[in-house]
C-alpha cells in the first residue's frame, strides 16, 4: 500500500506499544517472557472444547469400558479413606488427616483419562453450547447415559471386591465408617451438598490446562476440598452406598432414591447448569464479537 506521495507505507502493527516497550529485551528473553504467559480465558476454553469434541465422537464401547475402569479407580478414594481412618484411630485432627485419601481415585482417574461422569458435566457441554453441529446434544446425552451406567457398574464391581475379603476387617470397617457418614447426607441434603461438589469438579477440569507441571497439586487441592467441606461425588459416594447395601445396612430403593440420584442431579447443577455455563458466558463475545454462531 502507498500513500499520497506515492512512497510506500509502513504496515501498521497493533503490538507495535508492546514491541516497543520490550526493545530492550534480547530474543532469548522475549522467548521466555511468551513462553511465561498463561492461557487466556478463550485458550483454556478451547482446549476442553476440543477435548469434549473428542469425546462426543468416541466409540460408545470405549467410552463403556473406560467409565467402569473409572468407577473402579474412583473407589481407591474410599479404600484410602477407609485406611487412614482405622490407622488414625484416636487421633487428633483425624477426620481432617483421612479427607487426603479421598483424592487418590481421582488423581488415578484424571491422570489416567478415564471417564468419569462429573467431568464430563462440563467437558462435552462447550461444544454443545457453542453449537458445534446439530447433533451434539444428542450425542452429549448418550455420553452422559452410557459413562454414568458403566461408572455405577464400576463402583458396584469395587465394592463387592473389597467386601469379598480383599481388605482387612480393621480397614474395611474404617470404610464402613466413612460411608456411614456419607449416608446421614440423604435426600435433600444430598442434592445441596452435590452442588459445590459438580461446581469445584468443573472447575477442576477449567485450570488443568493452565496447570503444566502442577496437576496433582491441582487435582489433589479441589478433591480434599469436597471431601473437608463434606460435598457429595456421585460416583465416590455410590462406592459408598454400594458397600452399604451389600452389607446390609442400607436398602437398595433407598441408597439409589435417596443418596445416588438427588447426588446426581446436584453434581449436574453444579458443573453445568453454574460453572459451564458461566465459563461460556465469560468468552462468548470474545469468541464470537459480531453476534453470529460460533
């Protein structure tokens, strides 16, 4: 492009403040200060839009097996649970101390990308709410269906194993213990307490992609935090509930009616119908300025 006098124009940059500012800085330095910026609120929600564009897209068997394997390695939170609770007995700050256990399945779960329901709460919801084909909500209540089913397989399966004597009676009663107190939480209370459970997994799944290096800490930190502030997890209470009934002290209609599905449909208004939708809310207009579907 030339101007007036027929020179040619210097091509405007809209960064040309920042390069400005950073005239000093060698090429080495500018390298590790882009390489020191963290994502931006439309970076993260990219990333776990294309991961749940992924996930929609997955064969049902795979995502059948994997959501066992995950109801499976949930229930290590229980059993680790159940462990310190037995070897801390009489101690001081002891229930505090055996809420670290409760982050074991799903540091397991996470880092070993198995699928977990309340996960996917949030992960598969941003393609939907970005309307990234016609039959993705559809496809996002298959997923949910076929990973909740196949998560309370899991548990179920974990549950008879560690009542079949695969545990020690002193660890398997400090299990028993700790679904006792999951148990007092029923029906309403269960719903409540499901909220900040399904609110703090989503926004789990929202900062491990800034979290390079640090996500066990992450993980670990959100997790002992539904377990100190006694919020309920569908999936690792239903461990619990399992365990339960097969024990005899709870009955099916009730551990189901009662504990499972108000915890459920807590867990589902907490991760999407508040943090999913919030977390869209905040880019939308970023991602989309003119209005028109993303």
């Amino acid at each position: 492009m030339t101007n007036d006098t027929g020179e040619r124009a210097a091509p405007h940059h809209h960064d040309a403040p920042a390069q400005d500012a950073e005239r000093h800085l060698s090429q080495e330095e500018t390298d590790l200060v882009d390489s020191s910026q963290t994502l931006s609120a439309k970076g993260v929600y990219s990333v776990i839009r294309r991961e749940g564009e992924e996930e929609l897209a997955r064969p049902i068997k795979s995502l059948w097996w994997s959501g066992i394997a995950a109801g499976i390695g949930i229930s290590t939170s229980v059993l680790a649970e159940g462990v310190l609770a037995a070897e801390l007995d009489g101690y001081a700050y002891r229930e505090l101390v055996q809420n670290f256990g409760y982050t074991v399945g799903f540091v397991l779960v996470i880092l070993s990308r198995l699928q977990l329901f309340t996960e996917n709460t949030i992960t598969p919801v941003l393609p939907v709410l970005a309307r990234v084909h016609k039959g993705c909500f559809r496809q996002m209540l298959v997923l949910w269906g076929v990973v909740f089913a196949a998560n309370m397989v899991g548990t179920f399966l974990a549950a008879a194993f560690f009542m079949g004597g695969t545990v020690t009676p002193e660890h398997l009663a400090g299990m028993m213990s700790v679904s006792e107190h999951y148990a007092h939480a029923a029906g309403w209370s269960a719903l409540l307490r499901g909220i900040p459970a399904g609110f703090l997994v989503a926004v789990l799944v929202w900062t491990l992609p800034s979290s390079k290096g640090f996500e066990l800490f992450v993980i670990m930190l959100f997790t002992f935090f539904i377990a100190a502030g006694d919020f309920t997890h569908v999936v690792a209470g239903a461990v619990e509930v399992f365990l339960l009934i097969l024990h005899g002290d709870l009955g099916i209609a009730a551990g189901i009616g009662t504990l499972i599905l108000p915890t459920l449909i807590g867990n589902v208004i907490g991760g999407t119908m508040i943090f999913a939708l919030l977390a869209y809310a905040q880019v939308q207009e970023e991602l989309n300025p003119s209005g028109d579907a993303p």
